[in-house]
C-alpha cells in the first residue's frame, strides 16, 4: 500500500490519528535522507504497522512462532520470550520448545516420505 493511501486510511479511521503516520515518520526517518530513500523508509514504516497490528490479532500466532523461534535460537532468555509473549508479540517459550520437540519427532517421518515420494518414484523411471 502506497504511504500516503495507509495515511489518508488510519486517519478516516479515527480522527484523533490525524498527522500520526507522518510524526511516525519524522520520528523515524532522519530529515537528510534522500528523497528516494525516504520513501522506502515510509513503505517500511507503513508494514511495520501492518506487522504491528497483526501481531494482536489471535489468527497470526504463526507469525509470533516464527518470531519467537528466532528469538530462541538468537540466544533470547526464557523469561525475555515470556514477557514478549504478554504483550503479544511472541508466543510462550513453552510453545516454542513443544513446537521445537515436535518438529525433532516428526523429522525422520517426513525424511522417510520424502525419500519415498521423490527418490523411489526417480529409480524406477
């Protein structure tokens, strides 16, 4: 979405958000930047805030285990994952080793139908 489209479209929203998405960017984006480089600033900006937004949303926990399993092999704490998921950017650290333990079983299945599908069907053609 162009900036200045996500700009008028918060701003109907709610009009107490009027000029927000452009102190967003003069809060982020340094004044000397290039005009060119500014505007990927704003289209960066502009999906932050989808990224954001999606992310208090129950239907994205998909999103918040990706990141949280980043965050995990980055070396992130047990108790700094947990907190990240209280305020609903993460999910638990619980979720993350359950979701990690179960990738680790189902593993050598997945192996075993790969190579049935694609190795055995390639020998004998």
């Amino acid at each position: 979405m162009d900036p200045e489209e996500f700009s008028e479209m918060i701003e109907q929203q709610d009009k107490r958000l009027d000029g927000f998405f452009n102190e967003m960017v003069d809060a982020i984006v340094p004044s000397g930047r290039k005009e060119k480089n500014k505007d990927d600033a704003k289209r960066s900006i502009v999906t932050f805030c989808y990224l954001l937004s999606g992310l208090r949303n129950k239907f994205v926990n998909s999103v918040k285990l990706d990141i949280g399993l980043y965050l995990v092999a980055a070396g992130t704490s047990c108790t700094a994952v947990d907190t990240l998921s209280k305020i609903g950017i993460t999910t638990t650290y619980k979720t993350i080793e359950n979701y990690k333990k179960q990738l680790a079983s189902n593993h050598p299945k997945k192996i075993n139908e790969y190579f049935h599908e694609n190795v055995s069907n390639n020998l004998i053609n």
